[in-house]
C-alpha cells in the first residue's frame, strides 16, 4: 500500500517527492566526494595522515555510491516513463557527449595543477568519462535486456575486467587502462563501471515501481535489504582475499588478480569487494536519508543536499577545482583546526549549489544534439509534404 506518513501527503503537493529522494542521496554523495578530495590535497599533504586516512576511508563511498544512484535514476526513469523514455534517452546521450567533451577540458583544467606530470596531460580517464559512456550504451541495453539479464551482463563485465587487468598485456597500454584499468593508474576504467551501472538499472526500476506507488516506506527498506546484503557480501569476498593473501589454499595462493578482485581497498580499477562493501554502505545510508525526509528531520540539511544533486555535474567540476587548484595554490598551513578549513570549502559549495538549482543551470550543459534532432526531423517531415 502506498505511504500515508502526513509528511510524504504534504510533498506530494510540491516538488515531486520521488524526484526529490534521488536529488537527496546524489547531494549526500557528493559530500563523500568532497571529503575524499580534502584528504588526498590537505590533510594527506600536510602529514595529518590519522584524520585524512578517515576522511579517505569514508570518501571511498563516493564514486560507487554515485555510479549505483545514476543507474538507479535510469531504472526509474525507465519504469516512470516508458513512453518517454526514447526522448529522455536522447537527453542522457546529449549529457553523455557534454561530459566527454567539455565536461572533460573542464576536469583536465582542474587537476593538472596538482598532477601536471602525471601520465601525460590528456591521458586522463574521469568518473565523468566512465559515466558518460554508461549514459551512451545502459538506456539501449536496457530496452533489450530484462533486469536479472542486466544485472548478470553487470556481474560479467565487473569479472571479465579482472581477468584482462591480470593476464591482458597489450602493446598500447593506456588502452587496457581506459577500458578494463590498470593497477599503475589513477583511471575510472569503463568496461567495470559500466557493469556497475547496468546491475543499478535493475534496482531502479523496482524502487521506480515503488515509487509510482508512492510507497516510501518501501523503498527505504528495499534500500536497506539490498545494501545490507551487498555489504554481507563483500564480507564474504573479504575471507577469500584473507585467504589469498595468506596462502591458505592452495589454488589461490599465488592469484595476484584474485587478491585484489576480493579487497574492500581496491579502488582503481574497482574491485568486486569494494564495490559491494562501499556501494551497499550506501544504499543503507540513503535508506536513512529516506526515513528522515519521511519524518521531516534535518531537513534544511536534505534541502541542501538536494541542491547539490540537482547540481551534481556543475559541483563536481567546482570542486575540483576548489580542491586541486585553490587548495594547490593557496598553501593552506596545517592546523589542528582542519575541520574549519574542510567547512570553508564545503560552504561556498553548497551556497555555489543553491545558487546553481534555482537558476535551472543544467538546461546550459548540452551540446544541443536533442534541438538538432528535433531539427532533421522537421526538415525530414517539411520535404515529405512538399513532396521533396
């Protein structure tokens, strides 16, 4: 039955709720991203190795948590409007093109201060990049794939990309590290991710069924179920990983790919373990963030974490720059008081975010492929009726 909390009745009358609760989580995530970036270019830099290996810990929830809330948003957009979807896929292309062109300048701008020797300047494969291909390639697999064949095909990909990681020695290898990733490089490869994001589809559509509903409380405990089951799953990765690590069997002792194909730590490319562990954290803290919006606490807090996911392109281009440039140049002295340095970054953020969501700033980023179509198309539809 659908939710009758008087505080789901009275969102219902504005902003469309089940909009707002995706804005929320993607907000949220981006805070782990912002304490990732604080840790690697203040606290790490400075020495104050205890506070920035916390702060790197809990910002592994990032870029997991994220690529999982984009795939979920396909999978509820897919379900929400299926007679739309050919027009919204249009629109995640044209996104999709923005990120791997401009989007990509603006991040090569952003970390080439700190990096500038760093596998060459254009050698560079973002978050951005991985996403923009699971824009291009999810929305058509998903019109031809039912949501366990998405969530195996995932699965698939994930392994198939450890296996080339360990045994694919091609000639060209920032190849390798584009597509499947490379142990040396700090690369979002995109065969993984891609696997990542399409297993996400498959969830969103069943909290998007959820949500048609208006079912809230539904979908923060199917939020809740399924991220504590990934996260019993790593758990249980993470005994092999012991096990490979210690050579306690003997067909996986010397399994380099095995070990870090099993370690919660292993970021680049990702691996299984840390995808389920850092992924499932996520969806039981965004089965939180579903609860408190319900009962309406803390919410100038989901008010603005809702900003910055409406936002969550044009903040995370800012805070790379806010983080690798400004903090780079700066030389901000190392202080005990950290926490207000962090403050002085995540507030002109979030004030950056606001600003950003109520100017509707997002119809700018485009490279305009949707207004070119509907173009040809008239241009096709005016020659048929003159007959040309």
């Amino acid at each position: 039955m659908p939710s009758s909390h008087p505080a789901d009745v009275y969102r219902t009358k504005s902003k469309d709720p089940r909009e707002e609760i995706i804005d929320i989580a993607r907000g949220f995530a981006m805070l782990f991203v912002c304490l990732s970036h604080f840790a690697s270019v203040y606290l790490l830099v400075h020495k104050q190795t205890h506070a920035g290996n916390v702060l790197s810990a809990l910002g592994m929830l990032a870029s997991p948590s994220f690529v999982c809330l984009s795939g979920t948003l396909v999978g509820i957009a897919y379900v929400r409007r299926p007679k739309e979807f050919g027009l919204f896929q249009l629109k995640l292309a044209d996104r999709a093109l923005f990120l791997l062109s401009v989007g990509h300048v603006l991040m090569l701008l952003s970390v080439l201060p700190a990096h500038f020797d760093t596998h060459g300047p254009l050698g560079w494969v973002f978050i951005t990049d991985a996403i923009a291909f699971c824009l291009l390639l999810a929305p058509w697999l998903m019109t031809r794939l039912v949501p366990r064949e998405r969530v195996l095909l995932g699965v698939v990909l994930l392994s198939v990309s450890w296996l080339l990681v360990d045994d694919w020695q091609p000639r060209e290898v920032a190849i390798k590290a584009m597509l499947v990733g490379d142990m040396g490089r700090y690369w979002f490869p995109i065969v993984p991710w891609l696997g990542i994001y399409l297993a996400s589809t498959a969830l969103g559509e069943h909290l998007g069924a959820l949500l048609i509903e208006r079912d809230y409380a539904r979908v923060a405990a199917t939020m809740a179920r399924v991220g504590g089951a990934l996260v019993a799953a790593s758990i249980l990765l993470e005994a092999v990983h012991w096990a490979a690590a210690h050579g306690v069997l003997g067909i996986v002792r010397d399994s380099r790919g095995l070990a870090s194909m099993t370690s919660i730590w292993q970021k680049y490319p990702p691996a299984l373990a840390y995808i389920l562990l850092f992924g499932g954290l996520g969806l039981v803290l965004d089965a939180v963030l579903v609860q408190l919006w319900r009962y309406s606490i803390a919410t100038n807090t989901l008010r603005t974490f809702a900003a910055v996911g409406r936002s969550s392109l044009f903040i995370y281009v800012l805070q790379a720059q806010v983080y690798y440039v400004i903090l780079h140049y700066v030389h901000v002295p190392k202080t005990s008081a950290w926490p207000l340095v962090l403050a002085g970054t995540l507030v002109p953020l979030a004030m950056a975010a606001w600003w950003w969501s109520k100017r509707n700033m997002n119809r700018y980023l485009t490279v305009g492929l949707p207004t070119l179509v509907a173009a040809i198309a008239a241009r096709r539809d005016a020659l048929l009726r003159t007959g040309g």
